[in-house]
C-alpha cells in the first residue's frame, strides 16, 4: 500500500509542477499588466496636468497678445495725436511769425509818423518857438500825438490814422502773446505725449520678451 502511494505521487508530481508552473506565469502576467495599468494612470495624470498648464499659458499668452495688441494701439493714436500737434505748433509758429512781421512793420510805420512830426516840429518851433514849444517836450509817440493835437497842428484825418496805428498794434501784440501761450501749451503737451509713448513702448518691449520665452 505504502509503494502505491508513492508510485501514485511520483505519477502525479509532473502534472502539478507543470500547474505550479502556469499559475506563476499568470500572477507574473498579472502583476505585468497591473504596473502597465498604473503607469498608463500615471501617464494619463501627467498628460492631464501638461494639458492644464499648456490651458494656462495658452490663455497668458491670448491675454498677452491681447494688452500688446492694446498697447500698439494706444502707441499709434499717441503718434497720430503728436503729428497733429506738431501740425499745429508749427502753424501757430508760422502765424506768430507773420505777426511779429506786421508788427514790425507798423511800428516802423509809427516810428516814421513820429519822426516827420518831430520833424516838423522843429520846423515850426523854428517859426513860432512859444506855440510848439510843448511838442518838443513830448515824451513818448501818444504824448507827441496828444501835444500836436491840443496846439492844433495833426488834422482829424492824422489823429485817426494815429489811433488806428496803435489799437491795431495793441491787437496783434496782444494777438502774439496769445499764440506764444498757445504754442508754449502745445509743445508742452507733445512732450508729455512723447514721454507716455516712450513708456508704452517700453512696457511693449517688456510684453515681446516675456511672449518670445513662452
């Protein structure tokens, strides 16, 4: 009975070895799987979180773009807005300089009025020393124009010419002091235009290096 026994299970070892064997193999192929399927997770959690980042700096750049796209913008409105001031100033130069062209021509014209009085003063102070003598004391061109009248030598004519002389030489000085203002304001103003461009522009270059490391 003992000889049996044994002979049974020597009979039956290779079958079980070969059991032994496989069941082995399939926890093998099973643990092999088992890691596949965890890096596969793992790699689907990598893909998702570099999906999410690449979300992220695809949205900073579209919002980059956006404030570089707003920046060049305002930068050529700025340009535009200082061409037309430079337009400006020079044309408000331009008017002061006819300005101060009429402005020397009739104070010419009123230091030659003066003159041919004083001219003719002398002349008459000449003739009749106690009647023009008041003239000769004239301290100024509208005093001189004052004393002639009051002895009776410049005619109604002379006296309106003189005053209209004056007032459109009172004008066009006051005309040039009001433009000088204006062209000083203009210029003012490109200067500072040009300085806010200038730190727009900086601000651009800053945005164009941080889009040229993404």
């Amino acid at each position: 009975m003992g000889r049996l026994l044994l002979l049974v299970l020597l009979l039956l070892a290779p079958a079980w070895s070969q059991d032994l064997a496989a069941q082995e193999k399939r926890v093998q192929d099973l643990e092999a799987q088992a890691a596949r399927a965890r890096a596969l997770e793992e790699a689907a959690k990598r893909i998702q979180a570099l999906n999410q980042e690449l979300a992220q700096i695809s949205q900073r750049l579209k919002n980059l773009l956006g404030e570089k796209a707003a920046l060049e913008k305002e930068i050529a409105r700025l340009e535009a807005e200082r061409r037309r001031l430079k337009q400006e100033t020079a044309r408000l130069k331009e008017e002061v300089r006819q300005t101060e062209a009429r402005i020397a021509k009739l104070e010419k014209d009123l230091e030659a009025l003066r003159e041919r009085l004083q001219a003719l003063m002398v002349s008459l102070h000449r003739e009749r020393a106690g009647r023009y003598l008041p003239l000769l004391r004239a301290e100024s061109f509208t005093d001189l124009a004052v004393r002639a009248r009051w002895v009776g030598y410049i005619s109604r004519q002379d006296t309106a010419l003189v005053k209209t002389l004056q007032a459109t030489l009172k004008a066009l000085r006051e005309e040039k002091a009001r433009l000088e203002l204006l062209v000083q304001s203009l210029t003012a103003k490109e200067a500072e235009l040009a300085e806010t461009q200038r730190a727009l522009e900086a601000k651009r270059r800053g945005l164009e290096a941080v889009l040229a490391e993404l």
